[in-house]
C-alpha cells in the first residue's frame, strides 16, 4: 500500500468514525472560528466562550475589529490569560485578512 493509498484508507475510515466533529468553540462563521481558536491557547474552552460574545458584539468581522483598538481588545479578552500578545494577534489577522485576501 503506498502512502497515498494509506492516507486514503485512515481518511475514509475517520469519515466512517466521526462523520461529524464537534467544535466545542462557540463561532458564527470562519472568521469568529479563527478569532476564538486564537484564544483558546493556553485557555479552556468554557472561558473563551464565556469571552466571545462581548467580543464579537464589539466587532463580529475583520472590517469592524480593524476599527477597534488593540487596547480595548486587550481589556475584553484579558481573562483568557495572554491578552497583550493575542490582541495584537487579533488586530494583525484581521487586517491581514481584508488587506490582503479582500
């Protein structure tokens, strides 16, 4: 069996096993997947959930969070520890994403 063959044969029988994965993160779209992933590090799931929604009623899309300062991400996010490097992770993905990928 060549790895291809392999890769194919573990993929098909996943599909089989979990044919629908769970994501425990709460998410309306890509975007707001993206942004709570980013959070998750070094934080449990139930905590960025319990961040979000007052996140993403600030700014739900990479247009509006680029209108928000990066110090006030800061202060919503702070409880997911690690705020100072993941608001500018947050403000530098969503600028990436409009300026460069439109």
């Amino acid at each position: 069996m060549t790895k291809k063959e392999r890769a194919e044969f573990v993929l098909k029988r996943l599909t089989e096993l979990y044919p629908e994965t769970p994501i425990p993160l709460q998410h309306k779209d890509p975007y707001t997947l993206l942004v709570a992933v980013l959070l998750s590090a070094q934080c449990t799931d139930a905590r960025v959930n319990q961040i979000t929604p007052a996140l993403f009623a600030r700014a739900d899309t990479p247009e509006a969070m680029m209108d928000v300062p990066v110090e006030e991400i800061e202060e919503i996010i702070r409880p997911c520890g690690l705020s100072p490097r993941k608001s500018k992770s947050i403000a530098e993905l969503s600028r990436i994403l409009v300026e460069e990928h439109g």
